[in-house]
C-alpha cells in the first residue's frame, strides 16, 4: 500500500483511464480535465488565463518580486554544521564538496549563487523547485535544475521510494529520475502532496487586472488618450459608399501620426464620443492596489517598490529588515532544510548528521549603525568595558581594568539609603 494512501481525504477521489479527475462532494459532481500536454517543453498546466512562467515574464510586480527576494536570499552567508551530541557541540565544517558546489561551481554552466538564482526562482513562481544530483549524497558532484513544468511526480507503491518522478527533456523524451537523485522542495498544497502551490496561482487574478490595465493604458496612449467615438450618416449607405468612408476614415485619422490634425469629411455625418466613467480612468489606482496586493502575497512591504503611499515602515531600513527577517531567511532556511534533508538524513539516526545554517549575524542590513549601538551602550553600566567593546564590534583589551564593572559615582545601594522608601 503506498504511504499516501494514509493521507487519502475521506472524499472520493480517483483518476479514471480517460485522463479525467472526478471529485465527488454529496450528491454534486465536477469533472476536471486533465491536459494531454501539460508535460510538454514548451507548455504548463494553467491556473488561469496565462501560465505562471507568462505571469512572471509579463507583469512587472510579480517578476520585481521574485528578483528581490531570491537575489538577495542566493548570496546569504551561510556555514556547514555537523550536529554534536547535544546544540552547543555542533561544529561547523570548512571542507566538504556540497561548499564546494555552493561556494564554487554547482554544475558544468552554472555557479552556486547562479544556481540558487533559478532553483529559488522556480519554488517562488512554481510553488516546487527540482534538482537532480550527481555523483553520491556522501560525495556529491554537482546538482542540475530541471525545469517544474516539464517534472511528473507520482505516487510510487515502494515505500522505500514514495514518489516517482519523470522529466520530458530538450529532447522531447520522457526521463525517469531515480528517487535519491532527485532533490525536490515544495510549498504547503493542500490538495497535494506530491507538488506545491504556486503563489502565482493565489495571484493570479491580480496579476491579469495589473497586466490588462498596463495594455489599456498603452492602448490609451497609442491613440494619442483621446476616448473613442462613432461617426453616424443619417440615411442608409450603399456597400461601396461605406467601404470608401471607411477606408478614408482608417487612412486619415487613426494612428499615432495623425493625432492632432484638423480632419475633413464631407456628406451629412455627425461624431458621438463614447462616454467613460472615472471608474474607467482610474488605471492609475488600479496599479497601485494590484501592486501592494501581489507585494503582499511574497511578503515584501509595496514601499520597497516604490510605493510610498502604503509606506508602514518608519524608513527603508526598516523594511528591508523586515523583508529579511519575514521573508527571505523562512525562505532560504527551508531550502537548505529541504537540500540538508535529501543529502545528510540518516535513518538509524533519525534526523539529518548536517544542515546548514544561515549566519544571520553577518548580513549587512541587520547590522545596527554603530552610532545607534555606541549610544545605547552608555547605560549599560552592569557590562564590563570589554563585553560593550565585544558588543561593538571592536577588540577587546588585555588590561585586567577592562574586565571590571563600573557604576556612576552617584549611584548607592538601595539598602544604604536608611529609612522606609518611598511608595
């Protein structure tokens, strides 16, 4: 019986041999086509109007989105750890060919910031991100992603490899990619547990309003922004008298090149403009929500784009430091939880021999400015001398004066001052 069986949903759910997924809810019944190629090179399955690679190359807040988050995620510090018997004895390991791949070069064409660029990319438009591994997990030689659309996992009735996994390659042939091979990190689905879901897809509304209202505005200004009109001749034209007129029409006033001209027209005909609400307009507001709507499903404040209306932060700094505390280090720590997974579980263990760790302390922008922390410090008069200076940043000094705690000369014990103290 396969593992998944144990996580069957009490609906009845199954695939029938016409390609068809049949969903049972009581007495109402929805039939879900299943798409012949939708493990083609050059296709996907859809969530809505367009795919998600088509989101991500044609609206600008969904692109602007995943560069910023994985751009600054993929060069993150970070540090091998073995696991020691208990948290304090875990050492980090300076040698081992996975910092080679990540530090170095991942595969024949890529290096390891390169490679996490596009395995990022993929979990954050595709909700699943794929790598098959070269060599052994004890030795690792080089990992190469593999595009999602193009990757078909299915349940498998080994319980030693749950999930078969098949890839249509450049070749237009279907693959099969061994089980311990594939390195594959998905977001939560909750209809799945073979593939994630894709932000887009939680987007993608949004995403088609901010697309379509940037074509209508460019549409707008390719007519010069004048709204459009009819132009109605009283009595009945002859097919010939209304494929001239509207020749003539199409040659002399539409277009960039004669906007602004002073047009001529003869016979008995009067121009209808077409009115347009404010609501028809207001492109520019309409911009501005699907901007901060879809900002808002990645995690990233809008003020980082450029929105400084829905400003919540106190300035830039702030946000950028949010959007590393709340966004990226989640983000890349289950990345390289998901890679610590595959490479180092050890099942008599029970838990992975190493992971990695992200080293949170060297990232620039959570660094506090040194004259922040400098004024801070003052007070801080239960610290020796040295321990503000370790705080700092700076050495620390051998003079054994340095290691003592100091107090402000007008300050006396509580116990010396004698009396009832005050209420």
């Amino acid at each position: 019986m396969s593992i998944f069986n144990r996580f069957r949903s009490s609906k009845n759910i199954k695939l029938s041999n016409d390609e068809q997924m049949i969903v049972n809810h009581g007495t109402k019944t929805i039939t879900l086509m299943i798409r012949e190629d939708m493990f083609s090179w050059d296709k996907m399955v859809e969530f809505s109007k367009h795919s998600n690679q088509e989101f991500y190359k044609k609206v600008r807040t969904i692109y602007r989105c995943v560069r910023m988050i994985i751009k600054n995620g993929s060069t993150l510090p970070i540090a091998l750890m073995k696991r020691g018997a208990t948290k304090d004895k875990d050492v980090e390991i300076t040698d081992h060919p996975l910092l080679n791949m990540l530090h170095g070069r991942t595969n024949s064409i890529q290096s390891g910031t390169s490679f996490l660029n596009f395995y990022g990319s993929s979990y954050l438009i595709n909700g699943n991100a794929y790598a098959r591994l070269a060599g052994t997990k004890e030795r690792p030689l080089a990992l190469f992603p593999l595009f999602p659309q193009n990757v078909e996992a299915k349940e498998n009735d080994n319980q030693d490899e749950p999930i078969k996994y098949e890839y249509l390659n450049s070749k237009g042939k279907i693959e099969p990619i061994p089980y311990d091979e594939m390195w594959h990190t998905m977001d939560y689905n909750p209809d799945s547990l073979l593939t994630g879901l894709s932000p887009i897809s939680v987007a993608s509304l949004t995403a088609e309003m901010q697309h379509y209202s940037e074509q209508w505005n460019r549409n707008m200004i390719k007519q010069g922004g004048k709204i459009p009109f009819v132009i109605r001749f009283k009595g009945n034209l002859t097919d010939e008298q209304f494929k001239n007129a509207e020749a003539r029409i199409r040659s002399t006033w539409e277009g960039s090149k004669n906007i602004n001209k002073i047009q001529l027209m003869d016979g008995d005909a009067t121009i209808e403009k077409i009115g347009m609400t404010p609501q028809d307009m207001d492109w520019i507001n309409t911009q501005k929500l699907t901007t901060r709507e879809i900002a808002n499903i990645y995690g990233i404040d809008s003020s980082l784009l450029n929105d400084v209306e829905a400003k919540t932060f106190a300035n830039r700094t702030d946000a950028r430091r949010a959007l590393y505390t709340e966004t990226i280090f989640p983000l890349m720590q289950e990345i390289y939880n998901s890679l610590s997974f595959f490479l180092f579980y050890d099942n008599k263990m029970g838990r992975t021999t190493h992971y990695i760790r992200i080293k949170r302390e060297d990232v620039e922008v959570l660094k506090v400015n040194f004259k922040e922390m400098a004024e801070a410090t003052k007070g801080l008069w239960a610290l020796t001398p040295n321990q503000v200076l370790k705080i700092l940043g700076l050495d620390t000094d051998s003079d054994p004066l340095m290691d003592k705690r100091y107090v402000p000369a007008n300050m006396i014990p509580m116990d010396e001052l004698g009396g009832a103290l005050p209420e």
